[in-house]
C-alpha cells in the first residue's frame, strides 16, 4: 500500500479555530481520537537479490527497522494491536510525501514473539501517545490533528505490551509549546498503478490549495521520516 503525505503544525491558540474550518470544509463533525504507539527495532526479513534470486541466494539489510505497534485508546485500553511498517520515502518527488507502508491486527502468537523481543532480535525503543487528537475524512483523504506526548523514561521497559496506559498528566508534549500536528494522507493499494496513483496526488494536492491561508502544508525533509534503526 502506497501512502501520499503532507505535514503541517498548528499552534495551540489556532487549534481550534481550525478544526471549525475543517468541519465546514469536510461538511462533517471531527472524530475524537486517543492512540497509544510502541517503537520496536525489528529485523527485516532477507531479500533475494536480483543477479542471484535464481540460486535462492539470499541478503540482510545492513540496518534494522523501526516498527510501529499501535492500538486505540479512545474505547479503552482493551483495543487490539496494529503492526505497522514504513518504508523509507521515496527520493525524487518533491510535491509529496510518498512511502509504502503496510498495517494488520497481530494474532495473540505474533503478540508473544514481541513479548519475548530477545530471542527473536526485536528490541522495545520507546512509546508515545497522541492526544488530544482529531480526525476527519474529506472523499478519499484523512486528515488529523493530534498532540504527541512522549511517556515517562521508564515507562514499559520491563513489559510494555501488558504495562499499564501511562497516566497523561506525567506525559510531556513533544513540543513544550503545545502545538499540534497536521498530518492529511491519502493511500493507494497498488502503487504500481499510475492512473490511481495521479489521482490520488492530485486530490491531495487540490486540498492544500483549498486550505491555502489556513493551514501551509509542507512536505519535510525525507530522511527525517527515516526508518532505519541509527
């Protein structure tokens, strides 16, 4: 699946001045969100190269992987889990942000592999939580708002899947100011398919020139949505 990305930030005192306007501009309500996330350093799966794909010959990446396991807070903490992986964007393309990205609920087996990260090379990073957030759906494209809040040092190392949800109030905001992210993205299944793929761009690319005077949508510098593991 093929994800087309565009960022901006929203200062605490324009918050909700802009969720209003989206409301109109959506024709919709915002949906109140709450997500909890967990970064693991996981070892990609061997490639077969192309000279020697004949013999089976196989590679490893020289760097691991950050990995996503991310899960709703919103309806309680009780929420299944989602994988979710990021490739590196792709250089070259300069209107957006375009990476291939995949996401799946994780059985209560594939949830134990992580539990037990030493044996199978997965390493717990760190955690935050995004909140208050907000999100709307305009066509094809979702929007949202959100605040991230990085959780204490501590927090999860000894088991972070079945660790309690840090409490807010000893959470700090990643950005002292209070000011939120905008993030608007829209996704294509099959990234190989061009007519899709120039529809998808352009409906993204014609919401920023809506919001022009709103919101200033950007696309930041690729490698700092690197995922590899430094």
């Amino acid at each position: 699946m093929q994800e087309f990305l565009l960022f901006s930030q929203i200062p605490h005192s324009r918050h909700d001045q802009v969720l209003q306007i989206l409301a109109g501009v959506t024709a919709s309500r915002a949906t109140p969100t709450k997500q909890q996330t967990l970064i693991y350093s996981y070892p990609p799966k061997p490639t077969n190269t192309s000279k020697k794909a004949a013999t089976n010959k196989q590679t490893q990446p020289s760097a691991p992987m950050h990995v996503k396991l991310v899960r709703d807070l919103q309806h309680g903490d009780k929420q299944p889990w989602t994988l979710r992986t990021e490739d590196v964007p792709q250089p070259g393309i300069t209107n957006t942000i375009s990476r291939t990205v995949s996401e799946r609920l994780l059985s209560d087996t594939e949830l134990e592999t992580f539990r037990q990260g030493a044996a199978s090379q997965i390493r717990y990073i760190n955690q935050y939580i995004t909140h208050p957030g907000h999100r709307f759906v305009q066509n094809n494209l979702i929007i949202r708002i959100s605040r991230i809040l990085l959780v204490p040092d501590s927090t999860g190392f000894l088991e972070p899947l079945d660790a309690p949800v840090p409490t807010l109030s000893d959470c700090k905001a990643v950005d002292p100011s209070g000011a939120y992210l905008f993030e608007v993205m829209i996704r294509v299944e099959d990234g190989g398919n061009t007519t899709l793929v120039e529809k998808a761009v352009g409906e993204l690319l014609a919401f920023k020139k809506q919001m022009d005077g709103v919101v200033e949508l950007k696309v930041p510098e690729r490698l700092s949505l690197d995922t590899r593991v430094k």
